[in-house]
C-alpha cells in the first residue's frame, strides 16, 4: 500500500494516478483534488517512465524508440488491467470521518465515478467526532442507547444519514456567518482607509498656492477649535481661571501673541481671541514662507506637503495598531448584552476622529519648527580648515590657543571598533576611552 503524507509530497501525483491499478491500496490523509485523475487500471505514462527507470535508463537521455516501446506496454497492461478493475465493480473510496464541508465529500464520491467509472463510496463515522458532537442533536444517541444496540455495531439508516446532511448544514451556516463577520469589521477599516486616502491625495494633488491656502485654513481651525475648547470647559462648570486657560491653550503648540496672556485672556471673547490669534499666525506663517523661499524657491511647498503627508501617515499607521488591539477584546462587549460589532464601529470612528485632528494639530504645530539647512560651499569648508589663531601678523611667537572639543569621530556603542579588531566599540575600547579621554581632544 502507499501512504500519503508529507514524508512524499514529491511523489503525491505520481501514488495518486496509480491508485486505480488491481489492488491498489491508497491512504491518503485528506484527499479531494490533488489535480489529477484516477485512471482504472493505472496510467500507461506513469508506468512507462517506472519500466525505464527499473531497467536503469535516464529519462532525459531516453531515445525515442525506447520510450514507444515501455509505453506501448504499459498501454498494454494497462488496458488489461482497467478490465479487471472493471470486473471488481470499480475503484472503492473509504473515508473514515465525514468533513465539515459537504462539498468535500461530494468530491470523493466523484473519485468513485470518473466520466462514468463505476465504483463505490462508503463513509464511517463516530458519534463521538467533533461533526456530530458539537452540531448534531442526541436523538440518533439516545435512539442508540433505548434500542439497547452495542457501542461497535455498525448503524446504516436514513434517519443517521439525514441527522449527518443537518450537522454538515449547521457547520457550513456557522463558516459563512465567521466569514460574514470578518467582512464587517474590515469595512469598518476599509471605509476609514478610502477616508484617508482621499485626504492624502487630495494634499499631493495641490498646487503651490492652493496648498499654502489650505494649510493656513487648517491651522485656523485648529485655533478655532483650541479656543472652543477653553470656553466650553469654562461654560460647563469646571471653572477655569486666567492662568488654566493660557496654558491649555498654549499646549496645544501653536504660537501666542504678546498681547495675549495669563492674566488678561479671560476677558477677551473667543471671537476676538480666536481672530487675535489667527492674525498673528497668518503673520508668523508669511514670515516662514519668505524665509524658506529665501533659501531656495519652492521650499515652503516641499516643507507644507512633506509635514501634513508624514502626519497623516504617522497617525494613521498608530490607528491601524490601535484598531487590531480594539479587535481582539472587543468581543467582551457581548457580556455587556451589547453587539461587539456595533461596539466596533462605535469606538473605531470615534478612535478615526482623534487620529483626523491629532494628525492635523501635529501638522499645524510643526510647520512653524521647519529651518532652511544651512549649507556649506567648498570653498567655505576650506577656509575654515585653513583657519588658525596664530596666523595673524605679529602674533606668531604666540602659540595657539588650545580649546577642548569632542570629537564627532567616536563610534557608536555597537559599531565596530576603531582599532579594527572586528569587535563592537562596547565590547573593546569603550571603557578604556571613557577613562582616557581619548574623544576629549586638543583641536
């Protein structure tokens, strides 16, 4: 007989076409498909490349008279054979347990009867297996157990047959409400992706001045907003004073007017503020354009779209992660006797609703850090190089003046060393430097 495993995974076609020769036994794992058919009687090229190989032939340098003759016999003995396999009443499919899927089996019954093969499927299974104990009922158990039948004897009736079809039912109904499921809470996620595409798109698309315009409208209601929020904690009872205000309102990063401060911000109203406030950014905000622009022409669009691009995708990566750690507790909103997938929903736009202004906030706040790199002409670097103390005239008996730096030249704990021992800095010369100095040097 021949086994099916994955000891012979390589040999799987060639064990499964000879399945059907006289008394061939097969035992396979879990068998369907596989890819390929089940000839009764064998297959005459399988048998033929078998034939050449016993004889000690390499197929590859067969010649073509060699491969006629084994395949004419084994066409020969095939067909011999098919008539004995046909007089045996066909090829017989025995399966030990019944799948979850009906379409399973239905796949090996058709292994029985090939374009009109005959043959026989016989299944056994245990009222004990995990098909019929967990989504049959118990009156096929019961009918067992009052008809007094012995545990070992073999039960062939309709009613077993039907009790089966309604467990394979029951499971293929549970498979497709798990696979229904899954596809609602990724259209949670999937209607929030198309969300934030849009908008990061939407913000590759600008123009230059387009871009300006609505960045300087996204910082305004991040300000509208800040400002919102002071009134409303004030208005609702929690009583902030001059000083709470301010400094809520300065967390939020964004740049303060002189004007404004701690001690008279409670009396102005929030229209006023937020215009005082708005003003003055809207200033800051032109100052920084012209000194990007200075620098180079077009570096305050690069310095726009690159900020609000990367906080858009900083922020919605961290939502990503945040939704998958909601995912796997939220079905103990259940216990609560609420529906985990509207508790799903619920919680993850509200989590998609900080991730837009957070991402937002983060963009406002950060523009205004952006500095033109300073860059070095060659020429610049070599007179710097070239530059000492002592090289004024009448200053030349004077020796130098020695001052104390640290050299940039020190590797980093787990880079190789300097001594070229092949070994990590920490492991080598580390200690041995910090106590020596060795980095504090004379320049």
């Amino acid at each position: 007989h021949e086994v099916l495993n994955a000891k012979q995974h390589e040999k799987e076609a060639e064990i499964i076409t000879q399945a059907g020769r006289p008394g061939a036994v097969t035992i396979a794992t879990n068998m369907a498909g596989r890819g390929v058919d089940i000839l009764l009687g064998g297959n005459p090229e399988g048998l033929a490349r078998a034939a050449l190989r016993r004889q000690g032939v390499d197929l590859t340098a067969a010649s073509g008279s060699q491969w006629q003759k084994a395949l004419a016999e084994a066409e020969s003995m095939v067909e011999r054979d098919r008539q004995v396999v046909l007089d045996a009443g066909g090829l017989f499919v025995l399966g030990t347990e019944r799948h979850e899927a009906r379409r399973i089996d239905n796949q090996l019954r058709g292994r029985s009867g090939r374009q009109g093969d005959p043959g026989e499927t016989r299944f056994y299974l245990s009222l004990d297996d995990d098909l019929m104990r967990r989504f049959a009922n118990d009156n096929v158990k019961r009918l067992m157990k009052t008809a007094g039948f012995p545990e070992d004897e073999a039960i062939e009736h309709g009613m077993i047959s039907k009790s089966i079809e309604q467990a394979q039912i029951r499971v293929e109904g549970h498979n497709f409400d798990i696979r229904k499921r899954v596809v609602e809470y990724d259209d949670v996620v999937n209607r929030q992706r198309e969300i934030i595409y849009a908008q990061r798109l939407d913000w590759l698309a600008k123009d230059a001045d387009q871009l300006h315009s609505d960045y300087l409208t996204m910082i305004d209601d991040q300000v509208a907003a800040a400002v919102e929020d002071i009134f409303a904690a004030d208005s609702q009872g929690e009583h902030l004073d001059a000083a709470a205000m301010y400094q809520q309102l300065a967390s939020n990063g964004l740049p303060l007017p002189e004007a404004i401060t701690a001690e008279n911000i409670d009396d102005a109203e929030p229209e006023d503020l937020t215009a005082a406030i708005n003003e003055h950014i809207g200033a800051l905000f032109e100052e920084k354009k012209q000194l990007l622009e200075e620098a180079r022409e077009g570096l305050m669009e690069v310095a726009e779209r690159q900020t609000v691009i990367r906080a858009l995708d900083h922020y919605w990566q961290r939502h990503l992660t945040d939704l998958d750690i909601l995912r796997e507790g939220i079905g103990l909103q259940a216990i609560a006797q609420k529906d985990p997938l509207v508790e799903y929903q619920r919680q993850g736009f509200q989590m998609f609703r900080v991730v837009e202004d957070t991402y937002r906030q983060f963009a406002s706040r950060n523009i205004f850090l952006v500095q033109p790199a300073v860059v070095q002409t060659p020429q610049r670097r070599r007179q710097m190089r070239e530059y000492r103390p002592d090289a004024f005239i009448g200053n030349t008996d004077r020796p130098a003046q020695q001052t104390v730096r640290k050299s940039n030249r020190r590797p980093g704990r787990n880079k190789p060393c300097w001594c070229g021992s092949g070994k990590k800095y920490k492991q080598c010369h580390m200690r041995e430097d910090q106590l020596s100095g060795k980095f504090q040097q004379a320049g």
